[in-house]
C-alpha cells in the first residue's frame, strides 16, 4: 500500500518581540604554540528580549570553554556556563549553571553547579560532583 503524503505543517504565529539590549556571539580559537595548548572559547548570548503580548522580558547568555593540551590526554577540560532569567514588573527570577568536565588517566570528573534567585535573593543552590571510569577511552 503507497504511503499517503504529509499535510502542510501547522504552526501558531511566532510572538512578538521587542530585542531590548543586543546580544553577542563569537566562536573564538586561541593556541599557545609555547605550550602546546589549545582553547575554544564559545559565547552565545541573546541579548535582553521583550515578550510584547505578556510585557515579560528574557535573557540567555551562555559560555562555553573547551581547552587541552597537545597529547596529554588527562588534560581536556570543557566549563559551560548558562545564565537564564525572567522578569515581569516588580517580579524577576534567574538561574545560573556551571558546569565542569575534566579527567585523570582513569576518570572523567564532573563538577556542577546550580544558583537559583528570586530578585537578588538566592533561593536555592546545589552542588554536584561525579566520578566516571573512562573504560579505556
């Protein structure tokens, strides 16, 4: 039996925005020839936007660095950090990560790192860190 063809997709109209403050963007690659290290820096941040029909502003910035060095294999290391927030007049919350990535010659090790806030109060925060057998990778 043939297979029938999809329909048109649906979608709602996007909502409307208003872009507050610009936001920034770069893939940056740096290598110490010395040393031997090599590093990638990634920014991706969107800036302050406005969400026109509710009035709620956003913001998202987030970092990313990736690192090693030549052939040491215990010396990758990757740190990402997002930062999120929301805000609608007097009410604003935000929530910041940060996570770590490193490893030994048998371990890959995680570190994160978890801040919530309610205005400039920190309501919540937690901390974690896990060991991982790397099975011969």
């Amino acid at each position: 039996m043939p297979l029938r063809p999809f329909h048109e997709p649906e979608g709602a109209p996007p909502a409307r925005t208003t872009q507050l403050e610009p936001g920034e963007n770069s893939w940056t690659v740096s290598r110490d020839l010395v040393g031997y290290t090599s590093v990638l820096e990634i920014i991706k941040d969107g800036g302050v936007l406005r969400f026109d029909d509710v009035d709620m502003t956003t913001a998202r910035r987030v970092v990313e660095r990736y690192s090693s060095v030549a052939d040491d294999f215990s010396s990758p290391r990757g740190e990402v950090e997002w930062s999120l927030s929301f805000a609608r007049g007097e009410w604003s919350t935000r929530t910041v990560t940060r996570t770590v990535l490193t490893c030994t010659p048998s371990t890959f090790e995680v570190d994160g790192h978890l801040d919530a806030y309610e205005g400039e109060h920190r309501t919540f925060a937690r901390d974690w860190e896990r060991t991982i057998p790397r099975d011969c990778l």
